[in-house]
C-alpha cells in the first residue's frame, strides 16, 4: 500500500537536498504521519486494521476511519451464539451493521478485521499538510522532539475538520 508521503516530498518540505538525513528524516515522517493518525482516527493510507470487540449493541463502531471493506469477522464459538454469516453485514461509513434477519452472538471477544485508510490521491490536502507541518517542526527541533505553540494552534486547526469526537 502507498505511503501517503513520499520521503521525496518530505525532503522538500524540508527543503534538504542532501541524502545524509534520510532515515532520521523517515524515522520523523512515520511518526509524523502517527500524530495525524492518531488525533484524527483516520489511516492516511489503506492499511488492515484489526479491533477487538467486547459487546454488541445495534452497530459496531470501527476505530479506523475511512473504512473501505470489511474482510473478516472472527469469535470463539465456544462461549455461545451462531456463526456471523459475513453476507450478513451492511457498511455503512464507519459502522458495521447486521442485515435484516441476522443476530450478533451473545459471544465475547469478537475480532473484526478490515482495511481502513484513504485510496493513493483520496487524501485530504488538510490531512498531508498537518503531517508535513508536525514533520517540519520535528526536523526543526530534533533533540526536544516537541511542537512550538504556533505549530501546535496550525496542525489542531487542520486537524479540528477531520477529528471525530466522542467513539
């Protein structure tokens, strides 16, 4: 799957010309990427998520944003319930739904498996230019490894549009 960032790209954000920064520089962007995926909840690129889950109520909320299929849904039959027949389950943007006639299992500790994250060129231009500022500010101070304010108010204002509040 697409990096969402090349390392070309990071590199003249950064306006480095040279090779000798490379890894420090896709050390940097990897975690970068991170930041924006984790205060978004949202892959910049597909990836296969898999998500435990305890309970069932009348959908399924899936963590990883956007959901582009369901692959497999997974329990221990030894602790109750029927097999989930996966023809059964209705997508819709990130909830899982059962189809009309079907039931959840009363069993605990379903794994759900999917692919989640934006198709090459999907990317919100917000998205890759909230990573590439946090990447800036990481080059910039490396030994801290922290975010100015300034920086911090400019990525949360990129970030505010894509974030989902309250899982």
């Amino acid at each position: 799957m697409a990096d969402p960032i090349t390392l070309e790209q990071a590199k003249k954000h950064l306006e480095v010309q040279h090779d000798d920064d490379d890894d420090m520089i896709a050390d940097m962007l990897a975690a970068a990427i991170d930041h924006v995926e984790t205060v978004t909840g949202k892959n910049l690129s597909e990836k296969e998520v898999e998500q435990e889950v305890a309970t069932f109520g009348r959908y399924v909320r899936l963590a990883r944003r956007p959901v582009q299929q369901v692959v497999r849904v997974e329990y221990d039959p030894s602790v109750g319930g029927l097999p989930i027949a996966f023809a059964g389950h209705r997508l819709l943007n990130d909830r899982l739904y059962l189809a009309a006639g079907y039931r959840w299992p009363s069993a605990i500790g379903a794994r759900l498996t999917y692919v989640a994250g934006y198709k090459p060129g999907e990317m919100p231009a917000g998205l890759g230019r909230a990573a590439l500022l946090v990447l800036g500010e990481f080059y910039k101070n490396r030994e801290a490894g922290s975010l100015s304010p300034d920086a911090e108010r400019a990525i949360a204002s990129l970030l505010r549009p894509h974030r989902r509040y309250g899982l």
